[in-house]
C-alpha cells in the first residue's frame, strides 16, 4: 500500500474511532445505531474502493448524527470518487465546524488543491447586438374590384325575330293566295266585266289582301326591333325595353319602334 494511501486509512480510522466513541455516549440509543450502521458500512465500501457508496453512507450517518467528524469522511469519498465540487463543499463545512482531529493546516492545504482544480466560471459574454436599418415596407395598393359586365337577356330580341318571322311569313302567304285569286278571277272575267257570281271571291281577296299587309308590316316591325334591341350596346341598369306600337287605316298599316338612350 502506497504511504499516501496509508496516511489516508490511518486518518480515517482514527476519525471513525472518534466516532464510534461518541456514539456510545450518545443518549438516543436507535438513532445512534442507525447512524453507526451507516458510518460503518461508509467505511467497509471506502476499504473496498467503492467511493460513491461510501460518500452515500457517510452523508446519512451524517444527517442522522450531525456529528462533524463525518464530514471528513464525506470529503474524502467524494473526492476519490471524482467528484471535487462537492467534496470540496464537505471539507469547506469540516472546516467550519472546527476540523476536529485534523491538523487544520493540512485541511486547509487540501481545500485550496481542491479549488485550484475545480473549472472557474467563465464570465458570461454578452451576445452581440447587430442593429440592422428597417426594411422599407412598400404599402399594397387597394385591390381593383372588377365590376361584372351587364349581362343582357335575349329573350326579348329571340321573341321579337321569331315572331316578326312567322307574321312577315303568314302575311306572304296571304299575298301569294291573294295573287292567285285575282289571277283567276282576270281569267274568267271578259275585259272590265265579271259575272256578279264571282263578287264573292273578289270580295274575300280584297280581305285576305288586307290581312296580309297588315301581318307583312307588322312582321317586319317586330324583327327590325329585334334586331336594334340585340345590337345596341346596353347596361342593366337603364336598360329598358323599346315600345312597338302598330296602327293600320282604310289606307294601310304602319309601326313605331321607339327605343330610349
């Protein structure tokens, strides 16, 4: 065994002696049992190598006894096993207590081999503030609400075209009878003189004459509205339907389209 390593056995044993010592004068019996208990198996794992179990055992002896020698051991242990802070710590409050049966030279010698191997704190860096100019911020313009284009109907101008078609139609096909009509009555009539038998169709001609003209002119009334209404270029809101007026006298027919702008 290294000398180092006896100095530290003997130290110890004669710490724990002190200890044992004490125990046996102390008034409460169980509690000192538990703290002996533990004070020695501090010791058995020490002798073993075992320094984190020792330090456990010699910090509850410590706890339930209060009793400084302890505290020696506690370092020691914690110490061997690497764990400098706290060991430190631990002689640091021996010290306090008065080091009783350490030369306090020699502890103080250990405290201060202690702390030059503990890591200093480095002080703390304050963090580097780089200050940026604002980003300029470009406002949005106002989105452009589009307006819908009017939407127009057809119906008006499709109903205007198809029905001054079939009028316009109906009234040809009047004419066309018409015609025939007079063509055979000039044929069964000798120059300017007619069998008064024949006033009847002649009659029915004339009338069928007149019918066709008027459903001719109001046809094509009816489809020059509807082409004007689809062709000019209108918006919904003053959109407004043309007025088709027709009149027919003893002499013909006429219409009016009137539209507003």
């Amino acid at each position: 065994m290294k000398p180092r390593s006896l100095l530290v056995a003997s130290t110890l044993c004669g710490v724990l002696s002190m200890s044992v010592t004490s125990y046996a004068q102390s008034s409460s019996a169980t509690t000192d049992e538990i703290a002996r208990s533990h004070m020695e198996n501090g010791g058995r794992y020490y002798q073993l190598g075992r320094y984190a179990d020792a330090a456990r055992e010699f910090q509850a002896a410590y706890e339930l006894s209060q009793r400084p020698e302890l505290l020696f051991n506690l370092g020691r242990a914690l110490e061997n096993a690497g764990r400098d802070r706290e060991a430190f710590d631990a002689y640091e409050r021996f010290e306090a207590a008065g080091s009783p049966g350490i030369d306090p030279a020699t502890l103080r010698s250990r405290i201060e081999a202690l702390r030059a191997r503990l890591p200093r704190a480095a002080a703390p860096v304050a963090p580097t503030v780089t200050l940026r100019p604002p980003t300029p911020v470009t406002p949005t313009p106002p989105p452009r609400v589009e307006r819908p284009a009017a939407s127009r109907s057809l119906a008006l101008p499709i109903t205007l075209l198809s029905a001054g078609g079939a009028l316009l139609l109906t009234g040809l096909a009047l004419g066309l009878t018409v015609s025939s009509t007079y063509s055979d009555l000039e044929g069964r009539c000798s120059g300017r003189v007619c069998d008064p038998a024949l006033q009847g169709d002649a009659d029915a001609a004339s009338t069928r004459a007149v019918v066709g003209d008027v459903l001719g002119g109001v046809g094509l009334a009816a489809i020059a509205a509807g082409v004007v209404v689809l062709l000019l270029p209108r918006s919904s809101s003053d959109a407004r339907a043309p007025r088709v007026g027709f009149a027919c006298t003893g002499s013909g027919c006429a219409g009016r389209v009137a539209l507003s702008f």
